[in-house]
C-alpha cells in the first residue's frame, strides 16, 4: 500500500501551500505559547520580587 | 571586655557575601542567553528565507516537500535530545549532583515538545502526501510514536515520587533506558523497513547541493533553537528557586516543617534550615573571636 502511495502525482500549488503553511503554523505555534508561558511565570517571579521587596523594606523599618 | 562579632545571621540585610569561590559555583544559567537568543533568531531567519526562495521545488512532491525542512529536524533535535537527557542522567547518577537531572529533566521535557512538533507535522505531510493523516503500516511513523509515548510517562513517574532524591535517581534510571532505546529503535526500524519514508542519513548524499544547504541550515536553526529553549527554561526554574528559598530566608520560616510541594520538577535550591541550625549558630555567633579581647 505504501509503495503505491508514494507513486502519487504532486500536488498543486494551491492546495499543497495549506499544507506547507500548516506545518510551519505549528512550528510557530510551539515557539509562541513557550514565550506566552515563559511570560506567565516572568510576571509571577516580578509579582513575588516586589513581594519579597516589600517584605525587606518593612523589615528594616522595624528593628 | 568582651567583644562580640556575628559570623552568621539569618538577616538578609546584614548578611555577609558569600566567597568569591562560593558565588562561583552558582550556576548562572542565564549567561550567552542574549547571544544565543540572537543566534537562533538569526539562524531561523536565514533558514525560512533558504527553504522559501533558495531551495528548488522537488519533483516528486513539489511544493509539499518544504514540510521535509521543518519535520525532519524537529525529529532529529528531538531523538538527540531523548539521547542527551540519558547522557546527562548518568552524569547525575556518578557525581549524584542534582544540577545534573534537573538539566536531564529539562532537556527530555523540552524534546517531548519537539516530538509533538514532530508528530503534527509529519501528519500534515502524510494527509497531503500520502492522503491520510496517520499510516500504521509505516514503521518510521509507529516507531517515533512508540518512543514519544514512551517518554509521555517520564513526568507521571517523576510526579508519583515525592522524595525529590529517590525521585532524581528513578528518573535517572528512566532516561538512561529510554535513552539507550532510541539509536537501539532507529536501528531496528531501518533494517527492517522496506518501505516510502524518506530516509535523511542514508540518502543526504542525494540531495542536490542546495536543498542540502538548506536542510543543514534548518537542523542548525532547531538547534539552536533547542538549546535557548532549554537555557531559558532552566534559567526560569533556577530563579524560582533563588526566590523561593530569599522568601524562606526573609519569612523566617525555620521552625516550620520542611515541606516540599509535590512536583514532577527537580529541585535543587539549597536545604531549608531548621530551628536547630538557627541555634547552633546563634552558638557559634556568641563565640569570642580571637584578637577581639579588648
């Protein structure tokens, strides 16, 4: 069965570029919700800084 | 009279600074990660513009065949990478250093994504080249599931042990069998297939000069694009441990249990000290210092 799949013609432009575009869409998918996850936990990590700053000030405020 | 000098305090304001040699050897994960970063936009850049206006149509697929330069080195990145989690994992099982698994974790995380990549492009390819979004009878195909399915269990393994030594060294032995399978199955697939899934190592030499090109500058690009992956994920992690144990410090929470929350993630940050560390030294503050007798 694969030996006759791989004798089919190309297909044309039109509907292979779907394809093309969809596979690359995903590849840029990928990289973009890593950097949308990425942002998540950078503000988390800012949010918990100002925190701890805070937590420092007031410390320091009270001997 | 006696003059006191504390050597120790759990004050982060009055804290002495570690030793040059201590502040050393932290892992500074965050170091080359702009040039990196750089790099593998650079390198991304170059190979989208070579697949797109430098390499010609091939004449079998035609413009379908553009997947092949972004599927088969997210395949490739991802196999190197399973392969690279067991290399690292045996460096943590000799020098039982948990920085080692935490990069064996984050490495096989990281090709577990590219795998998903993988695994949806090649689809796409099979749907428009062959007409069909999954072939069982293709071994190529059943084998790089068989192996990403194999992996998928890596984090529930992890999760199910909440000794975060015992779980490091399980999952060592995890990555390191699994490891060992990939070439072992990318072996076995090759001699016994027989059938149409292009072959990249055994027939490189048949691509035409510039679809090599373009090939060799997308592997490139994915791994580059790995690496700064990884880089910015370990870097992530170790500063929620760095912040995670200067909240301790400042909360002063040592007389609390020590209570790690359970995760599938490693954990590295240095151990949580105890209402009887606090004591030993406040103890070895109070001690009179040589030359310090006025």
């Amino acid at each position: 069965m694969t030996a006759n799949l791989a004798e089919l013609p190309a297909l044309p432009l039109h509907t292979a570029g779907r394809y093309v575009a969809g596979a690359y869409i995903v590849l840029f998918a990928l990289v973009l919700i890593y950097v949308a996850i990425m942002a998540i936990r950078l503000s988390r990590i800012e949010r918990q800084l100002g925190e701890l700053l805070e937590l420092a000030e007031r410390g320091r405020e009270e001997p | 009279m006696l003059r006191i000098r504390p050597i120790a305090t759990a004050s982060p304001s009055i804290a002495p600074r570690p030793p040059a040699a201590a502040r050393d050897r932290r892992p500074l994960y965050g170091r080359g990660l702009r040039t990196l970063s750089l790099a593998t936009v650079a390198a991304m850049v170059l190979a989208l513009a070579l697949v797109f206006f430098y390499a010609p149509l091939e004449a079998e697929q035609g413009f379908l065949q553009k997947i092949f330069y972004v599927h088969v080195p997210f395949a490739i990145v991802a196999l190197c990478g399973f392969v690279l989690g067991g290399v690292l994992a045996i460096v943590h099982l000799r020098t039982r250093d948990p920085r080692w698994d935490m990069r064996s974790y984050v490495v096989i995380h990281m090709s577990l994504i590219f795998a998903v990549g993988t695994l949806i492009t090649g689809s796409i390819w099979a749907k428009g080249s062959w007409g069909h979004w999954w072939v069982w009878s293709e071994p190529t195909l059943v084998s790089f599931l068989i192996i990403f399915l194999l992996y998928a269990t890596y984090q529930p393994l992890r999760f199910a042990i909440e000794d975060p030594e015992r779980q490091a060294r399980y999952a060592s032995v995890f990555a390191i069998t699994a490891g060992a399978f990939v070439p072992l199955n990318y072996v076995a697939v090759n001699m016994a297939t027989a059938y149409v899934h292009p072959r990249v190592f055994s027939n490189t030499s048949n691509l035409p000069g510039s679809m090599a090109l373009t090939f060799l500058v997308s592997l490139l690009a994915m791994t580059l694009l790995f690496a700064t992956l990884c880089k910015y994920e370990l870097t992530a992690k170790h500063a929620r441990m760095q912040l995670r144990a200067l909240r301790r410090r400042l909360t002063e929470e040592a007389d609390t249990p020590a209570r790690r929350p359970r995760s599938a993630a490693p954990s590295h940050e240095p151990p949580r000290r105890t209402a009887a560390d606090f004591q030993t030294s406040t103890a070895t503050a109070a001690r009179p210092i040589e030359g310090t007798r006025a």
